[in-house]
C-alpha cells in the first residue's frame, strides 16, 4: 500500500483510494444497511466536518488522512484531513445520528487497564487481571532492559508520537464534556502506525476489553 511522494505527505493516495473502492466501501452513504458517519478536519479553518453522504471510500479516506503522512482531500474547495485532529472519540455525532446508546473506543488512551474497576462483577475478572498484572510485569522487565540502548525515533514515530498526545488531550476534554455511555480502552501501546502485520494481537486485545466490559455494557443498554 506505500507509495512515497512529496509533495502533500510523505504517502500518495492512490493505492490507499483504489483499495477503498475495491475491498469494502465502494459504494454510496445511501446503500449503508447501517447508519454511518466520518468524521474529517478543514485544514484551513480546522473545523469538524460530519461526512454523511456521497461515497463512503472518500469519506473513510479523507477521516484518515493523517498530516504530514497522507495528502489532504479535496473537497467542496477545501481540504480536508484526519478528523481525530479535533475529535478523537466522535461521540456528538453519534447522538447527532440518533443513538440512544453510545459505546465508545479510546484508541490513544494510555490508561490501559484501568477500566478493569468498572468491570468487577465478571465472573472471569480475577484470572484476566491476574493475567494482566504478569503482562505488565513482563514488560516493564523488558522495558527495563532496553531502557539504555533506546534508538531515536524516526521521523514517521516521531510525527506519530506528536500526534497521540495531542490527541489524547483532547480526548480527555471532549470526554469530560460529551462523556459516552460506555467506554472500551484497549491497550495497544506495543503496536505501532504501520504494524498490520500484528492485527490479531489487536483484535484480540478488543476482544477481550469488550468481553471485561460486557457487565458495564449491558448495564448502559438496559437503561
């Protein structure tokens, strides 16, 4: 999927679009069985933009045109970018779109397992934060490790790193102020931009945060 250009970001998105298109989302907003909504950033005015009709390929597209790495899309004269810029955790425009329940994902977030107290009535918990303390032991053992020998980052993790924490910023603040009615926090600190290769471990780390939370889900669904 990587073809380098210059001019615009480091990434061309023509392999990205084409594949859009192809694999899952070539077809218009109106032929959704499900509702759906993108989010994306005016680069000139930095204004959240709702995308909800025309193409969903152009829509994914332009709400993952991360800066600096994607070109901007063009769009009704302007261009557009990464909506995560200005609204990591899209909770208003779920309610917009008429939820009455909000599960929301927190991506960036740092905090990991601290979620696990919402989440005490599972049946399970005991045996998964034991299983989480050994993990997080482990990896602090092999942070330790290579604390010394750390490479310095490159210029794509370096741009990456900027991004995450600004985003988790302002995912703290619109959280605090549009809270959800649920909230799912995988911990993906270990994966990095570009590691597709490591899905399983990702969705296997989702799995298992929905599975920990099912008891508060269910709970926001009753009522």
């Amino acid at each position: 999927m990587l073809d380098i250009g210059l001019r615009g970001g480091l990434i061309k998105d023509h392999r990205l679009l084409d594949h859009f298109h192809l694999q899952f989302a070539g077809g218009p907003f109106s032929e959704l069985q499900l509702p759906f909504g993108a989010i994306a950033t005016d680069l000139a005015s930095g204004q959240e933009v709702w995308l909800r009709e025309g193409q969903v390929s152009y829509a994914v597209h332009a709400s993952c045109a991360v800066p600096g790495l994607f070109r901007p899309v063009p769009r009704d004269g302007r261009y557009l970018i990464d909506g995560s810029i200005v609204n990591p955790i899209p909770v208003s425009l779920c309610r917009a779109m008429g939820a009455d329940v909000v599960i929301a994902v927190d991506l960036r977030s740092k905090r990991g397992r601290r979620q696990e107290k919402v989440a005490r009535e599972s049946p399970s918990y005991r045996q998964r934060q034991t299983s989480a303390l050994l993990r997080r032991q482990v990896d602090d053992i092999a942070a330790a490790n290579t604390r010394d020998v750390t490479p310095l980052p490159s210029m794509i993790d370096a741009l990456f790193g900027a991004i995450d924490i600004m985003q988790q910023r302002i995912s703290e603040q619109r959280l605090a102020s549009e809270p959800p009615d649920g909230l799912l926090i995988p911990r993906l600190e270990p994966l990095g931009p570009f590691a597709y290769h490591r899905a399983a471990l990702a969705i296997a780390e989702g799995c298992e945060v929905v599975e920990l939370m099912l008891p508060a889900i269910r709970s926001s669904l009753a009522r």
